[in-house]
C-alpha cells in the first residue's frame, strides 16, 4: 500500500468537467432538458395554484355536485393526481428519446478517452 511507486496507478483519469459542461453536446442535452422542464414545471405550478386558490376562495364552484356526492372539488382534487402521473410519464418518453442518447454518447466519449468513472455509476 504505501510502498507503491506510482499510488495513481490504476485509477481513474481526473474529468475536466468544465471542458464537458462546455461542449457542444453538453449544451445541447442541458437546452433540451430545459427546455422541457421549465416550461411544464410553471404549467404545473399554475395548475396546482389555480386547484389551491378555488378551494380556498370559490367554494360554491367546488361543492358544485356532479354526480351524487362527486363535486367539482373532488373531480379537480384527482386530476392533480392525474397531471402529476400524466407528466412524470411524457417526462420519461422525452427523456428515454430526446436525453438519454446524448447523454449515453457523452459518456461513451468520456470512457473512450479513458476517462474512468466509479464502478458503482457504470
């Protein structure tokens, strides 16, 4: 252990991540992922603000009776739960189509430059 001549041996090359976050690759997987969070984040954020505001001020519009004891509240209240799933899985089709290649490319190109990264992120 402390009698070896060369201790970098065999581990991994350093990753110069500011030449990484700068390449043209790299940009174009942030401006994609950007480019689709931000903006169904803010839709999200609006939706669950409107559903939050009318509960609190517009309570004859959600007691409204739909069906039986089903009001507008309860009917608003679950497609909260609805969008919320309904992104999570356009997030992962995008992601699986439009992130993960450059991201996979990214990475192959940082392992054929032997640059090495731990075994447990392989």
């Amino acid at each position: 252990m402390g009698n070896d001549p060369n201790p970098d041996a065999g581990t991994a090359a350093a990753v110069d991540f500011q030449v990484v976050q700068d390449s043209p690759e790299f940009t174009e997987l942030r401006k994609r992922h950007r480019s689709f969070v931000f903006p169904m984040a803010v839709a999200f954020l609006l939706w669950y603000f409107a559903y939050v505001l009318l509960a609190d001020y517009a309570h004859d519009f959600m007691s409204t009776k739909l069906w039986g004891n089903i009001n507008v509240g309860l009917v608003l209240g679950l497609l909260q739960f609805v969008s919320t799933f309904a992104i999570t899985t356009w997030y992962v089709r995008y992601a699986n189509k439009k992130l993960d290649p450059i991201a996979t490319d990214i990475r192959h190109s940082l392992e054929d430059e032997g640059v090495g990264l731990p075994e447990d992120t392989k």
